[in-house]
C-alpha cells in the first residue's frame, strides 16, 4: 500500500471514509472526513495526485463542515459531491465543480428536514434523463429507527 501525504493540522483527530475519481487529465482526486478535536467538527479535505499517483498535493481543508464525501461526474462534466452536514443547520448538501475540482460552489441544501444529526451518507448517481438522485440515511429518535430516503434533484433546481 501507498500513503497520502499526512494533514498538517494539530486539530486533526481522525480520518475516515475517503473517496476517489479520476480528473479528466488522468489524476486522480481524493476528498476525505476529517474530524477535528472541537466536537461536530466534520471537515472536508481534498487532495490531488500527480505523476502518476508519485506525488499528491498538501492535503487542503476545504472549509466545508460536512461529511463523508460521494464524488460523480454528471453528463454536462461537473463534479458533484454529496455531503451531509450533522451539526445544524442539518442538511444533505450538494457541492459542485467546473474545474475539476480546483474550486466548489455550493453547499446547496437538496434536503434539510432531518430530525437530528444521525444522518448522512449520500450518494449519487445521474438518471437517464440527466436529473439525480440522491440516496442517505437518517434516523427516527422516536422509533429508534433507521431508514433509508432518497431525493431528486437537477442541477438547475440548486439554491444557495
């Protein structure tokens, strides 16, 4: 196995559940949760590689509380990651790229009505008529229960 290049950051307690796709110059960009020591601190890093897989870059906080990360590339060739946001305001959120991941617009809340912050895990995927669909979990404190739910959305219905 290969190791990424380690966070700088003395807040950083833990890393976890990581997700990769490749950039249309054959690199490969890795966004990762990352737990900080103040509690509900979910952040959001990202790290690309270069010369094949020899090199990343510092792994960079992308000031996004939110967590873990889905990445897709949807038909029109932006980015898409799905993230949940488990400290209020609760939110699956969307991000999206135009560069490949060099910057990312959003969050975009696709869903805000969880009962609490047991939530989360989205993915996506882009149906055949280009709209998407999002699948997560959450939690129902009365039942003590867990259920799965699902949006769509387009890309064109996204508001800050």
């Amino acid at each position: 196995p290969k190791r990424l290049p380690d966070i700088d950051d003395p807040e950083v307690k833990l890393l976890c559940e990581p997700d990769v796709i490749q950039l249309k110059n054959g690199e490969l960009l890795v966004q990762i949760r990352v737990h900080k020591s103040t509690p509900g601190a979910y952040h959001l890093y990202q790290t690309v590689s270069s010369n094949g897989m020899t090199e990343w870059s510092t792994p960079e906080d992308l000031h996004i509380l939110a967590s873990p990360p889905h990445l897709m590339r949807h038909s029109s060739g932006k980015l898409i990651c799905s993230v949940a946001r488990r400290d209020k305001p609760i939110a699956e959120q969307i991000l999206i790229s135009d560069d490949e991941g060099k910057t990312w617009d959003g969050p975009y809340d696709i869903n805000n009505d969880a009962p609490n912050g047991d939530m989360g895990y989205p993915s996506t995927v882009e149906l055949k008529d280009g709209s998407l669909m999002t699948v997560y979990y959450q939690n129902d404190p009365v039942k003590q229960k867990n259920y799965v739910e699902y949006v769509i959305w387009s890309l064109d219905e996204l508001k800050k």
